[in-house]
C-alpha cells in the first residue's frame, strides 16, 4: 500500500503512536500537523496484515499501539478538521 504520508510525517505518527502520552501532549500544545499525521498513519496502517507476513514483531507493536489510541478516542478525530487547524497555524 502506497502511504499518503511523508517520511517525516510517518516518523512523527510512529513517534507520537508510541508514546503512550503522546496524542494528549500534541493536542495540547496544539501541533495539529502532528496529530493529523497520526490519524492518518492509523487509518493507512489499521488494516495491513501484509505486514503481519514479513515482521510479526512489528505487526504485533503497531497493533497493540493503534488499539490503545483507538481505545483513547484517538479514532474519533476528524482529520480534514486537523488539516484545517494545522493550515491555520502554519
């Protein structure tokens, strides 16, 4: 699957995904760029089970990870609405 994302922009969602307090601190200091890269890395990834084929440990990560934001309510941002707020503020 081809990503949307840059590598820049990958490595931020990874970086924020893998911080359990990640999604709440980027909220709150309002980095919407960050936070849309995140829900956009989520729904790219959510369903990737090629993945699960060539690294399990990975796949095990990231779904362990994605489950805990989706658990948090990470599932319910409106990403047009965080590209929105991030072009704002850029």
């Amino acid at each position: 699957m081809k990503s949307t994302l840059s590598r820049n922009e990958e490595i931020t969602a990874r970086r924020l995904l893998a911080r359990p307090g990640g999604l709440g601190a980027a909220l709150k200091e309002k980095r919407w760029a960050d936070v849309a890269a995140l829900v956009c890395f989520v729904r790219e990834h959510d369903t990737s089970h090629d993945l699960a084929m060539t690294d399990a440990a990975l796949y095990k990560t990231l779904r362990q990870q994605i489950t805990t934001f989706h658990l948090r309510g990470g599932g319910a941002l409106n990403l047009e609405k965080l590209r929105q707020l991030a072009a704002q503020t850029s």
